[in-house]
C-alpha cells in the first residue's frame, strides 16, 4: 500500500504533560504522491488537490434529501445546485439568492456541504431559525424572506470530533441519529469529520488474518463502552468482549456514515494504527513505532479498511494520546518523532491543535515548522455538564491565530469529548469558519436568543447577553470545568466549585427565563433593579482570589427585601440561599453554622413546604453516628411525605412535583411535548418519525413573523432546554455549598446544623432529580434503550 503513514502526538509531551491530549495529526495518504512542490507554501497546493469524489449532482441531491428530513414541508421552496468553480479555489462559497428565478430560495455552494451551510445561514438570519444537537427552531414565516448574500469560507477545512466523542456521546448511536448528526455537520460547514465507528470489525480481520485467537482478541479489545480508551491503548479488555453481532452491525453502520458523508463532499477522516496490538501477537501492548512490525501491521489495516470502505486518504493516529510513552527521555521521544516523520513527505501532515481556544500550541512550534494545522476548539472534556465556555478568550486565540507571521492555519474545528452541553459555544465557533472579524457578542447574543426560541421578548435575549459575559466567559484559563463539588466523589476534604463568573448575572438571566415561563413581565423591573445597583460591575471579576468578594458586594444590593418577579416556592428558596452563601462567603470560607441561620433554614424549610418539623426531637441525638443513620431515615418522609407515599412509582413522583411547584410552570409543558424523547434516537422507524412531525407542525398556526411565536415560546424544546440547564446550574451552586457546609459541620461535630445541612442537601438532590427528570435530554434513559438496540438476542442484550 503505497503512503501508508503513520504519526503521533508532535507536541513536547515532557515539557507539559497536560498538553499530550493538545496536539494529534492526520495524514493524508496522497494519490499524487511524488507531487514535487516547490512553492513556499507546499502544503497548499496539495491540499487543494484534494477533491471530492462525489459528483456535484449527486452532491446537491444529498442536499436536497436533507432538507425534506429538515423541513418536510418546506424544501420544495429550496433549489439547490452545486458547482465548484463558483468561488476562490481552496476554499468553500455559498451563494443565496431568494427569491430566486422561480420565486424559490436559490442557494448554490462549491459542494453539497457549502450548499447546506448556505441554507442554515439563510435559516439563521433570514429566517430566525436555529438548529441544534437536541432539539430545532424551525417555525419558518409563510413566506420566505427574500435575501442575496455570497459567503467564502476563511479555510479550506471545518473539522470535527475529538478520539472521545465517540464514546461519550455517539457510542450508541444508530443510523438515524447518525443521519441527524450529519445533516447537522453539512449545515454548520463541516467538511471533515471524524469516522471512527466500527474500526474494532476492521481490526478483527487483520489480526485473524494473523493469527491471533479470538480468545485472544476478547482479551484486547474494549467493551462498547470503552472504545476510545480502548483504541488509544488506555485500557484492553475493559468491559468486552466484543460479540461478533457488534462487529457486524458497527461495521454496516460505518459503511452508511462513510456513505453519506462523502455523498454531501465531506472528507471523512479515517483511523490509523496507533501501535496498541493484542498480547498474541508480541510480547508488548504498546508496538513501538520503530519496531519493523508497526509498518507492517498499519499497512494490513489501511489496506483492509480502504477494501471496505474506500479512502478520502485522511487518517488519523496518535501514538500517546492518555497514555505516558514508555521513556520520557527527549532522545526517545525524539527519535519516535523523526521516525514517524521520516516516512513522510512534507506536507502530508495535518496537525489538530485540539484545544486552541484556550492553549493553543501553534504558536510556541513556530505554526508546526510550517506544517499545516487546524485551530479546535475542544471545550468539553470528558463529555461534563454545565455552562461554561470562554467566549473572548477564543476570540482572541482566533483572531492571534490568523495574524500569526507565516502561519499554516487552514481549517477551524470543534474537538469536545462530549456534546450536548453548551450548544451557544458550538454555534458560535462554527460561525469562525466564514467570519473574517469578531463577532459583537453582545448583539450576537440578542440574535441567538431569537432564533434559538424563534421570540422577540426582550427578556430571553437580555438573558443569553447576561449568561454570554458570565459563565460563557471564563478568563480564567480553566481547561476542565466538570468538577463540581456536587458530582465529585463525596469525601471529607470537598474544595469550593470555582466560580469564574458573576452569579448575579446567572440567576439573573435564570429568573428572565422563568419569567418567560411563567408568560409574567415582571422579571424586567427585577432585571433593572439588578443592573442599576450592578454598574460598578460591568464585566465578571476574571481575578480568582478576589471573584467571591466582588461578587458579594453586587449580591448584597441586588437582592431587595421585595423582588417582584420571585414568586415560584423554589425559586426563591434557592435564591434565599445564593444570597446567603455568596454573599457570606469571602475568600470561599464556609460560614459556620449557627443557631440563628439554622432558624432561618427552619424558616425557609417551613415556608417552602408548609410542614413544620419538629426541631426539639432532633435535638435529642447526642451522638453523630446516631444522629446520621437518624438522618438518613428520617428526612425524607419528614419533609418529603407526599414522596414517601409516592416512591418508586413513576407517576406519583411526578404529581410530588408538581406539589413541589419546582418551576412547574415553566417545566410542565415539557412533559408533553417531550415525548419526542426518541425523535433522534437510534434504530428509529422513520415512518413514524415523518408522523410525529407532520402531527408537530400541523398543530401550529405558522403565522407570519415572529409576532405570532412569540406567545409560543414556553412550548419550545429549546427554551425547555435551557430552562432546565440553566437551572441545574444553580443548583448545582447552591448544593457545592450546602455540601462543603456539611463537611464542615460534621467535622466540628455541630449536630443540629449537621442535620439541617444534610436535609437540605438531600432535598436539593431530590429536586434536581425532579428537574432533569422533566426532559429526556438529560436523561440516561436514552442512553440505556438505544445500548439496548445493539442486541440482537437476549445472551447480547443482558450485558448491553
Ligand atoms: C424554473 O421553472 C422552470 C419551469 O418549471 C424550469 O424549467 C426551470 O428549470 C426552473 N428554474 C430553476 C432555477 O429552478
Ligand atoms: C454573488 O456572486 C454572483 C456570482 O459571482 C454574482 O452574480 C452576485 O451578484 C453576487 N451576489 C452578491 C449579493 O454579491
Ligand atoms: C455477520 O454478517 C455476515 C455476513 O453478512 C453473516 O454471515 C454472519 O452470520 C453475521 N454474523 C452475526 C453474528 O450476525
Ligand atoms: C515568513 O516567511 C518568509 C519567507 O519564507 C521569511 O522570510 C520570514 O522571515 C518569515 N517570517 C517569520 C516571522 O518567520
Ligand atoms: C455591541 O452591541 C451592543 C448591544 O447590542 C451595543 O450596545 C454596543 O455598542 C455594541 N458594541 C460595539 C463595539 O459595537
Ligand atoms: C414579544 O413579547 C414581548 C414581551 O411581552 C414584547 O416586549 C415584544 O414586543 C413582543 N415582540 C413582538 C414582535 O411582538
Ligand atoms: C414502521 O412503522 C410503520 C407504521 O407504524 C409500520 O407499518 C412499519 O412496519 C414499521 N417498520 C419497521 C421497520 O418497523
């Protein structure tokens, strides 16, 4: 097999071990090998060699079969054509002319996914439409908005998936999520993604052809689960073995990925060998990449897979990825490096600099001693939940990257370990690949909050200008952002949850939402109370020491004794307690607690749940152990005694929250309209997922404008969404706190507060179970019926 290349992590791994997972490569296995290139830039050329093999016919059909999943009952009114030639060379251009020459939308691109990227951005500002991972705002105006506007890309590329996506968000996926996942690729641009799906069936065929055992492969291979740290080598055997319906049915799946990709003009990336082998084979797990034998195998499986599935010649291998390399010595690590480099030609490596909104590599390796790279944004690591994100920071990276002297940059990307978390972030990276400057992300904001809930209302767009400068704009140079003190392992030695933002401006935009919710306008004059006492204030303290201080000072004065707008139970018991912790709290401490706060507990206790407890038998304990194995009996059916009669029986749980009056108003419309818990699920029976929509968008009126959607919003799955995520991170908030204050009392042994912090706590869990309960998108239910599909008896389906 002619090129076959196989590479690994450049980056100086020694220097910073942290930054192993920065820096990857792909290699493009040419065609046009022995290509003598001259110019100074010789990458260029032969990355533009790289051309689609798909016809631009077949192309804009794709495209056209994807907007009849998209938009069932509108894509009659689209004309999709695509040509090449109709912009610079190198890069992609679509153009949109409506209406077009018979009064239709008329959208042209250089290929099926230039043409689909046009169509999104005519849906996102034409249109006010918004599409996403979880969930769509597609109520487009009876007619459509005329609109002319040519758009080139910035770069040849838009890549995307990290090693890990795989297994923290897609590992169960069947076809028709897949089928989801790339329409949405083609509509935001991306031209080279990732297709890792059913490697492990691939390598069952060349080790067998080797030799190896099958019960040597069970060995090796990682269960289902476990793929990607499988894969890297991190683990072998974890969770396997891999049944041979698996490799069947992976196998089929990936030939449909690999299918569809190509036919919109994607390059899919494809694995290569990154030297993890089965013990059969050598004495070691790791092959080293000098040994002879790693030619050899690599070869087989390029070989084997490009039989099945044909070759875009991008692969993607790295040697050490979560993995320290077996010397840490410079002169090995060394002499990997020019091995792997020797057996390639300049200019046949592309390098991802994995996580370049906040450590970008490039620039301290002189932009890959004048190799070609990719600037990623990766964000998420380890598929966590929350909001965070690091909207100016990026900004900068992205705008230093493009003014770097000689740089190679050629593509942008998303990296993240897991999606389904954060979308803005992503929407908003993804719009880097064709805008030449900055975005105002202040009006940007007011934009995204318009088309992701298809209103005007001035709360929802104040509330996502609030939540892009606060949580979505972490200057604190924070890589990993999943460690909350409420989802971390409990333990005696808990650490405050870092607060890089301003949590006035969380909760407020929190309460805008509920207001939403609730169709009330009184969170406005709630809003401008904040704002006025907030002006000192005008951009989150990026200072970690001093962020509590700051934050305290705002709190104190933003929460008057009558708040208009707080008149949801929960809410305002959760705010209650914000304003205590926070405001309390310089430096993080945790305030001790005393007998008047835990009166005041009482007090919130009692007014939330209109249940007085009875303080003086608790008071009887005199012992911790007695006092904690009494707490766990008791606390629940003491202030829980609709859930005690209720538990373990669905229904009655959910009636428990509807007593709770946990944002109900809000969340209770949820519960209907998210019945399209499966609607992007695997193995889905696609009659009647055109059923479900038909019957979904019959039941609107799609009046003209935005003014008639404006009354609709609670209904949105979007705004449903994000009412529940950004409520969960308050949540989340409040019960970091409530946990280090039970750490702290029950290391002073001060029993009565230890009680009362344990009630609330367990409490609060007990509401975010009730929260995230109200939409599947949170769910592990999902997750477990589509591991569930996979089986295809009942031996296969215990295991899954
Ligand atoms: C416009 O309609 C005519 C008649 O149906 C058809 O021949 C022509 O191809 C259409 N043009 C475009 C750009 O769709
Ligand atoms: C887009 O490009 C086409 C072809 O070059 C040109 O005819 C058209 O006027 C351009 N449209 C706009 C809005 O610039
Ligand atoms: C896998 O597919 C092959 C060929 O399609 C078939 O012969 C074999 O029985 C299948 N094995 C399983 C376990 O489904
Ligand atoms: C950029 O490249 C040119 C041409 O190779 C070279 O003369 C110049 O020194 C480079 N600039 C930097 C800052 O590396
Ligand atoms: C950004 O947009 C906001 C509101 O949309 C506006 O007030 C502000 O002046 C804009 N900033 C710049 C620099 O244009
Ligand atoms: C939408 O509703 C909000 C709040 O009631 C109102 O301020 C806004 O003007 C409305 N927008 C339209 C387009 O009617
Ligand atoms: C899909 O659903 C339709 C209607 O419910 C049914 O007739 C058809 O048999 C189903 N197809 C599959 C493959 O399950």
């Amino acid at each position: 097999m002619e090129g076959t290349k196989k590479c690994q992590i450049i980056s100086r791994s020694w220097i910073q071990p942290m930054l192993l997972l920065v820096v990857i490569a792909l290699v493009l296995v040419g065609e046009v090998a022995g290509n003598v290139l001259e110019d100074p830039q010789p990458w260029e050329r032969y990355l533009r060699d790289i051309k689609s093999q798909t016809s631009p016919e077949d192309q804009a059909e794709a495209v056209g079969e994807l907007l009849k999943r998209l938009l069932p009952e509108r894509a009659k009114d689209f004309v999709v054509r695509v040509d090449p030639s109709i912009g610079p060379e190198g890069r992609d251009t679509f153009m949109v002319n409506s209406p077009g020459v018979n009064g239709s939308v008329d959208v042209a691109g250089t290929s099926g996914v230039a043409a689909a990227w046009g169509i999104l951005h005519y849906l996102k500002y034409y249109c006010n439409a918004h599409v996403s991972w979880e969930a769509d705002q597609l109520d487009l105006p009876e007619t459509l908005p005329s609109a002319q506007f040519n758009v080139t890309s910035n770069d040849r590329f838009r890549y995307y998936q990290n090693v890990c996506t795989v297994s923290y968000s897609m590992v169960w996926w069947g076809w028709q999520r897949w089928q989801r996942e790339i329409d949405w690729m083609a509509l935001n641009g991306i031209n080279l993604p990732l297709a890792f799906t059913g490697q492990e069936a691939i390598w069952h065929r060349v080790y067998t052809k080797m030799g190896i055992t099958q019960a040597e492969l069970d060995e090796h291979f990682a269960g289902p689960a476990f793929l990607a740290w499988g894969r890297m080598g991190n683990i072998r055997g974890w969770g396997g073995p891999l049944t041979p319906s698996w490799h069947n049915q992976t196998l089929a799946l990936q030939k449909q990925i690999v299918t569809r990709m190509r036919l919109f003009g994607m390059f899919p990336v494809l694995p290569a060998f990154a030297g993890h082998v089965p013990a059969g084979l050598t004495r070691t797990y790791l092959l080293d990449p000098n040994d002879p034998l790693f030619q050899t195998i690599g070869s087989a499986f390029i070989q084997e897979m490009t039989s099945v599935l044909g070759s875009d010649h991008f692969y993607n291998c790295d040697t050490f990825n979560e993995m320290t390399p077996t010397s840490s010595d410079p002169d090995y690590l060394k002499s990997v490096g020019a091995a792997i480099y020797e057996a390639m030609t300049k200019g046949r490596l592309l390098v991802l600099d994995l996580a370049s909104e906040i450590a970008p590599q490039y620039n301290r390796l002189e932009s890959y001693f004048g190799q070609p790279f990719i600037f990623c944004m990766l964000l998420d690591y380890g598929g966590v939940n929350g909001l965070f994100g690091n909207v100016d920071v990026l900004l900068k990276n992205m705008e230093d990257a493009r003014k770097f002297p000689n740089v190679t940059l050629v593509g942008t990307g998303l990296t993240p370990e897991g999606i389904n978390q954060n979308y803005v972030m992503y929407d908003f990276m993804n719009e880097l690949g064709w805008r030449s400057t900055s975005p105002n992300v202040s009006s940007w904001a007011i934009d995204y909050a318009r088309r992701r809930y298809g209103s005007d209302d001035p709360r929802l767009g104040r509330a996502w200008q609030l939540l892009m400068r606060s949580v979505y704009n972490d200057a604190t140079h924070t890589l990993n952002h999943g460690q909350y003190v409420l989802v971390t392992r409990p333990h005696l030695d808990v650490k405050p949850d870092k607060i890089w933002y301003s949590v006035v401006d969380v909760i407020t935009a929190w309460d805008l939402l509920i207001n939403v919710a609730k169709g009330e306008n009184n969170a406005e004059i709630f809003a401008e109370d904040i704002a006025e006492s907030k002006q000192s204030i005008s951009k989150p303290n990026t200072e970690t020491e001093d962020s509590y201080g700051d934050h305290n000072a705002v709190l104190d004065r933003s929460f008057p004794q009558e708040q208009p707008s707080l008149n949801i139970g929960s809410q305002e018991f959760y705010l209650d307690k914000i304003k205590q912790d926070f405001s309390n709290n310089k430096n993080g401490e945790i305030r001790q607690m005393n007998h008047r706060n835990t009166q005041e507990l009482q007090h919130n206790r009692v007014r939330r749940s209109g249940f007085v407890s009875n303080t003086a038998d608790r008071m009887e304990y005199t012992d911790k152990a007695s006092a904690l194995s009494q707490i766990g009996k008791n606390s629940l059916n003491s202030f829980h005694p609709r859930f005690e009669t209720s538990m373990g029986k669905e229904d009655e749980i959910s009636e428990a929250n509807m007593d709770r009056k946990l944002i109900r108003d809000g969340i209770s419309a949820s519960t209907e309209s998210n019945k399209r818990t499966g609607k992007y699920g695997p193995q889905e029976n696609e009659s009647e997922m055109d059923v479900e929509m038909e019957l979904e968008s019959n039941s609107d009126p799609r009046k003209n404008g935005l003014e008639a959607r404006n009354k609709s919003v609670t209904n949105q799955a979007t705004f449903q969404h994000d009412l529940v995520d950004v409520t969960r991170q308050i949540l989340q908030l409040v019960g970091g706190q409530m946990v280090l204050r039970l750490v702290q009392n029950y290391n002073n042994n001060v029993l009565l507060a230890l009680q009362e912090s344990h009630i609330l706590l367990q409490e609060l869990l007990v509401d975010l179970d009730l929260l995230l309960g109200t939409s599947p998108d949170f769910l592990l239910g999902r997750w477990v019926d589509a591991s569930a599909s996979w089986a295809t008896s009942e031996k296969v389906h215990k295991p899954l």
